[in-house]
C-alpha cells in the first residue's frame, strides 16, 4: 500500500461509530416537529385562516392576498419561536437537487433600526435571480426572470435557522423551469381522469389522490477513501478499479446485521427525516457490499416528492457527521450491483378506496381491472417515454447490466392478475353474467384474496411489476428526482382513464344509466366491452418471463415495444407526435416546453460525459502512467542488477517475469496515452457539434466508449503494479471498510 493510501485506510478503520443524540420523545411525539403542518396552523393561524388553508390544500381554491398575509404572519410567529431568522423560496430546477438562496427576515424600521418581517407577498412569490439555471432557451439570458411561487399543498419546514418553502420555478410567460409545476399540473390530470372513472362506481368521490412510496438505495464511503478518490469527488463514480476478489458473490450482505457505524448514522439520518415529517419505515442492507436502502411509508406523490428530494440532500449532511460519504450515483462501482429507488405507486380515493387493490364484491373487482388495465394501457402505449422518463447519463450504466431492470419497459402481473385479465377477455359479455338463485343476474368476475395476491412470486426483473394494491416502477435511478418519472406515468395513466371514459360513455346511450350497480346496467355492458378491448390491445405489455435474457429483446421488438438503449436517443421519445399529444391535451406540459426541456436533457448528458473523460484523462496521465513507470523503472533496475550478478544468459532465465511485466506495462502504458489522446480529440470534434442533440449523440458515440477501454487498460495495470505504490484506495477498500 502506498503511504497516503495506507494512512487513508488506517483511518477509516480506526473510525467508531459516533455517538447519536436521540431526543427523549417517542418518534410519534417529534414526528413533524419542524414542520408547519395541519397541527401548527390550528395553533397559529385562526379558524378562519385555517379553513381558508384547508379549502386551498384540498380543494384548490385560491389563495388570496389577505389570507396570504395571515398565514406568512403565523408562520413568522411559529418560526420565531424556533430559533429561525432566514426564510428562503425551495425548488427543483431541471439539474439535480434542490436550489435555495435565504434571505433574512429583517427590514428598516425607518427610525435608523431593524424589524423583522414576513408577509403573505414573500411567502408567495419570488424573483430569483435565476438566469443560470438551466431553461433549454427558454428564458434567454437577457430576459433572466424566472419566478418561484409557493406550493401551498406541500408544508413549510424548518431546516437550521431557515423557514423553507417549497415552491415551483416558472418563467416570465409561465413556462415550468423545473420539476413541481409540471407534476403538480400531471396530478391534477390524472385527478380529474380517475374520479370521472370512479363516478361509474360511485358518485360520492370527489377527489383522486396519486400515491407514491419510494425505496432509496445508496453506497456509505469512508470520507477518508472517498477523498482519495478524484473520480469519486468528482463524478461520484468509479471510473476506474478492478473488481475485488470478494464482492457481493456470497449474497452475504443483503438483509445482514447492519454494521455498527452504518446503524448510527441510519439512526441520525431517521430522527432528522422524522422531525422533518418524512415518515421513515424501513432500512437494511442491499445486495453490494457498503449498499443500504431506506424507505418510507407511502404519501401523496407531490409531497413524497419533496420529501424524497430533502431526504437526499439531508442524507448527505448526515453522512458527513460519520465520517461517510453517500454516493447516491446509480452506478458508482462497476461489476455490483448499482442503485435505484423502485417507485410504488397506485390511485385512490376520497372515500377511501385503493383503485390498485382488489375488492370484496364483484363490482369491486371490476373497478380494480378497470384501473390495472388502463395502467397497462398507459404504459404499454407510452412505454418509449416511461424509459425516456428514468433515462440519464448514470441510469444508463444500471439499465440492461444483468441486475437491475432491463431498457425495456414491461410489466409482470403474476398468476392471479393474468388469470382474472385473461378471464375477462375470453368470456362473452353475456358469458361474464351468471344467473345466481337469489339475486338474479351477477357478474361472473373471481374473488381475488386481497392477502395472498401475488406477494409470494415477485418477479424482480421486471421494470413495471404489479404489486398487491400497487404498482412498482423500478426502473427510476437513485439520484433522480421521482417527479419525472411520476409526471409521465400520471399523464399517461390520465390520458388512458380520459380515453376510456369517453369510449364507454359513447356506448351508453341515456345518461342516467350510468352508473355499474347492477348487473343490468348499462354501464356494465359498455364498461366490459372497453375493457375487453383494452385488455386485448395492451397485451404486448405484459411480460412475466426473465426480463435479462436476449430472447426477451427479440420478443419485444416483435411486440413493437422500445427497446432503444442510446440515451440521447431516447431523449426522443419525449418529441414524439403522440407524446407531446398527450401532454397537451392533458394540460401537464406544452410543445416549446418539451423541446426546452430536451434541449436541457442532452445539455446535461454531455457535460456529464465531458466531466468524466476529462477526470479520466488527468488520472491516467498524472496518477496512474507516473505510477507505472516508476514501478517498471525498479523492474528494470533489477534486470540489470541480475545481469551484473549473473551470467548473460542465466540473467535472463532468472528476470523472465519481469521482463514481461516491463513489456506488458510499457504496452498498456503506451495504450492509454494513444487513447487518452484520442478521447481528447473526439471531445474537440463533439464540442464542435453546435446542436445539443448531435453533441450528445456524438458523446455517446465516440467518447463514453473509449471511458470503458481507457479503463479497462487501467484496471489490468492495477492488477500488476506492485501494491505499495497503488496511490487510489482500491475497491476492495472502499466497499468493505466501514
Ligand atoms: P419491498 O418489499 O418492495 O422492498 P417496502 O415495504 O420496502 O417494499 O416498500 C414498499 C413501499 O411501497 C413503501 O414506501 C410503502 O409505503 C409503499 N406502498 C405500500 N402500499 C402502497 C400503495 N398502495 N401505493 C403506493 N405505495 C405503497
Ligand atoms: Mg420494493
């Protein structure tokens, strides 16, 4: 081990694990303590505000200015008592993460002093100074307003000495610049879609709410390691590292004894999320080695949105307090497995149905095929944009390696859902009508037991499995933000619901008739010949095989699925005609504002790229070429060492290794310079490129390619240069110290 790797390791070890503050409450009692929730606007706000609120966050209803100005005022008196003197607008730009800039509450008094103040105008509306966030040219450098306005449905928090408000991020012409505006505008459509569905069923509902609950997968480093690490600080990947003999073979880590320094900071990390009203469920250890996973209980998904996004940013500050870094890169070591964040997702009612879950009754189960199958429907139609939805220069890496979810979008229902879709579809109409003694007509649609559902046969190569009372998008990569891959899935599922609705309506000819509640309905007729329909056209969907393997590729473009795995390329797909129809009609996002968006999107995949081949070439010329050489110098220093000792020709009998590592290390050396050189001029030809899209492509191309044989050549040489002068922690250090 080279000296500074050895002193670096030598940390890590010694390191304990760090003593947590637990307060003396129960997780009930601090739950949501830093946060302004229903709770505190009873406490704060008076009844009438706070009706006015409830009316805003549940109904929709607007906002006014003096309502504004009451709230911001109670508010102003909750954070005070807490300590709080910064106040700042939170939102999701279209790069990773979250963007704030905090501004105090104090104002001139007028008499030469200071008050502090906070009125319904901050609270709601901001002008940041936002001319480098990116738009895709949409808001021109000169006209560099962009408004950030709050989301009065996602509560207000408190993180140290700031009050923080979720907002959305909009242009001077109201064009989205970020991540909420779209969702929220997505949720709405699928509201709408989904409740007009349910009124077949029952006319009480009034409101259809999208759930999500993600499940967050990371890496723990050792700070020490990951400092040692250019590419790790830089691009929060390995871009390079041979496998360690030992990784993640023996299946021993997944669900094992959580180490003790990693409990700590889980523990940390939990107490954190909990006052800050993310309900933290669940934590073990993944599949890789150092790999763990969180989850918390489902929510509404604009709120588990956010939640999931302070989450991110809450574990990276808490990682720091143990002497770890989170790596929250889909692919940060090559060869294990890399990470995700599966998103379970279903609709479900004000009255308090999950449309995802079956029922009791027949009808029930009608109503729970109708949303499984337009899910499917939705899905199947738009399976290109769902990947296009998930897709980035570091989900790349995780989509099609043999462990995560294939780059084809399907969906693995199991036995029990096939059984009761493949019933519907093969019984007549009148077939699925039975004549019982008693009752008179009854629907002929099988009990499904709400318990045993498929739990037991998941299908874990599945991108889009079907889950019990939910389904789960497992393709959305660890660092993403899960809006993006919600806004499309709730479109589309509104646009299949929109599409339904009109199809069967069009079949019931008097009004009145429709609603499903008996067999003689009207409805039902209609409602089962669409569903057959449906049931019939989004069959090429529907996969439970192993989604791995290459018949399976084959047998996807026969189904006309999109099994494209460039990722610029399937940028495309948001441009599609059938896209940017649905999108517009379901008012979730116009024309310009996905061409905007693209343009973002390759912008963004190119600079990634650019990042890492430009963090690869300075490693190899300056970290692992000087390393080389200077170990192939001592080679060659004992050759001639030998030659003075010995006889020429037993001399060369006796250096025979070395003389091949010399050569084998003069050839790999020489190798990666000639690459490196290349790499370096495919990148000037690609910068050259002037459209964002063909810079991107060409990107993908030219130069991520040579990243993989560059490495390669590195990796080989890490095998055989002596350890002791090896300078970057290697992977069997950074995976199993702790
Ligand atoms: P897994 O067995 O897939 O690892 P977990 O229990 O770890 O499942 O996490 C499942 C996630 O799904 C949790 O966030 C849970 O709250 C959420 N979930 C459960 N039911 C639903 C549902 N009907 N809709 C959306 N999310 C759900
Ligand atoms: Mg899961």
């Amino acid at each position: 081990m080279s000296d500074l790797r050895f002193q670096m390791v030598d940390r890590a070890f010694r390191k304990r694990p760090v003593e947590v503050a637990v307060p003396e409450e129960r997780p009930s009692e601090y739950f949501a303590k830093k946060v302004f929730n229903r709770e505190k606007m009873a406490r704060y706000l008076s009844p009438e505000v706070y009706e006015k609120m409830v009316d805003v966050t549940d109904n929709g209803a607007r906002l006014d200015r003096a309502v504004a100005d009451a709230v911001a005022d109670g508010m102003l008196r909750w954070a005070r008592e807490n300590g709080v003197t910064h106040y700042t607008h939170w939102f999701q730009p279209l790069t990773e993460g979250t963007a704030e800039k905090h501004d105090a509450f104090i104002e001139h008094d007028g008499k030469g002093g200071l008050i502090e103040d906070f009125s319904g105008k901050m609270l709601a509306q901001q002008e940041p100074d936002a001319s480098s966030f990116p738009s895709g040219g949409i808001r021109s450098t000169f006209e560099a307003r962009g408004y950030s306005a709050w989301d009065p449905t996602s509560p207000v928090f408190i993180i140290d000495d700031t009050l923080v408000i979720p907002t959305i991020f909009i242009s001077y012409s109201g064009e989205s610049l970020d991540y909420k505006a779209p969702l929220l505008r997505s949720l709405k459509a699928v509201d709408k879609a989904a409740t007009a569905v349910c009124h077949y069923f029952d006319p009480q509902v009034r409101k259809v709410t999208s759930n999500l609950g993600w499940e967050q997968e990371y890496f723990l480093v050792d700070e020490s390691l990951f400092c040692a690490r250019p590419d790790l600080l830089l691009t929060g990947r390995t871009l390079m590292g041979h496998d360690s003999a030992k990784n993640q073979q023996m299946d021993d880590h997944y669900f094992g004894a959580i180490p003790e320094r990693v409990a700590a900071f889980m523990k940390d990390l939990e107490i954190r999320a909990l006052e800050l009203g993310i309900p933290c469920k669940t934590r073990h250890n993944e599949v890789a080695p150092n790999q763990f996973e969180m989850a918390p209980i489902f929510e509404d998904t604009n709120l588990a949105v956010d939640h999931n996004m302070l989450l991110m940013s809450l574990m990276k500050r808490v990682a720091r307090r143990h002497g770890f870094r989170v790596l929250l890169h889909e692919k940060p070591f090559a060869g294990i497995n890399g990470s995700g964040k599966h998103n379970n997702w279903s609709l479900s009612t004000d009255t308090g149905v999950l449309l995802h879950a079956p029922g009791k009754t027949p009808v029930q189960n009608l109503r729970f095929a109708v949303f499984v199958v337009e899910t499917l429907v939705a899905v199947w139609k738009h399976n290109g944009l769902l990947k296009a939805s998930i897709m980035s220069a570091n989900n790349a890496h995780r989509l099609g390696a043999n462990e995560a979810p294939p780059a084809i979008i399907s969906s693995f229902l199991g036995s029990q859902l096939t059984e009761l879709l493949d019933h519907i579809e093969a019984s007549d109409r009148e077939d699925l009508f039975r004549l019982d003694g008693k009752q008179g007509l009854t629907l002929d649609i099988p009990q499904i037991p709400e318990l045993l559902i498929d739990n037991t046969d998941r299908n874990r190569t599945s991108p889009f499995a079907f889950t019990g009372n939910r389904f789960e998008f497992r393709a959305v990569g660890s660092e993403a933000n899960c809006a993006s891959a919600m806004i499309t899935l709730n479109t589309a599922v509104a646009e299949a619901l929109t599409d339904f609705k009109e199809r069967v309506d069009a079949r019931i000819p008097v009004v009145s008739d429709k609603l499903a509640d008996t067999a003689h309905s009207a409805a039902f007729h209609a409602i089962i010949d669409v569903l057959r329909e449906d049931i019939r056209a989004c069959k090429p969907i529907r996969f439970d095989g192993n989604g791995y393997s290459d018949a399976w590729k084959e047998e996807a473009a026969r189904r006309g699925l999109d099994t494209e795995t460039s990722c610029p390329v399937i940028f495309d797909r948001y441009l599609d005609p059938e896209s940017i129809r649905m999108f517009e009609s379901m008012g979730v996002m116009s024309r310009s504002e996905l061409q905007a968006r693209n343009e973002v999107k390759w912008d963004i995949y190119t600079k990634k790229i650019q990042i890492e081949a430009r963090v690869l070439g300075d490693l190899s010329m300056n970290h692992i070429i000087p390393v080389a050489t200077r170990y192939q110098s001592q080679l060659l220093s004992n050759v001639e060492k030998m030659r003075s000792v010995f006889p020429p020709e037993k001399a060369s009998a006796l250096s025979g290794r070395n003389l091949l590592l010399i050569e084998e290390i003069a050839e790999r050396t020489a190798e990666i310079e000639k690459q490196v050189e290349e790499l370096v001029e495919a990148r000037k030809v690609a910068n050259r490129i002037a459209e964002a899209r063909e810079r991107a492509v060409a990107y993908h191309d030219t130069v991520a390619p040579m990243l993989e044989s560059i490495r390669h050549q590195i990796d080989k040489l890490e095998l055989i240069v002596d350890d002791a002068c090896w300078p970057l922690p290697k992977y069997r250090e950074l995976l199993f110290l702790r």
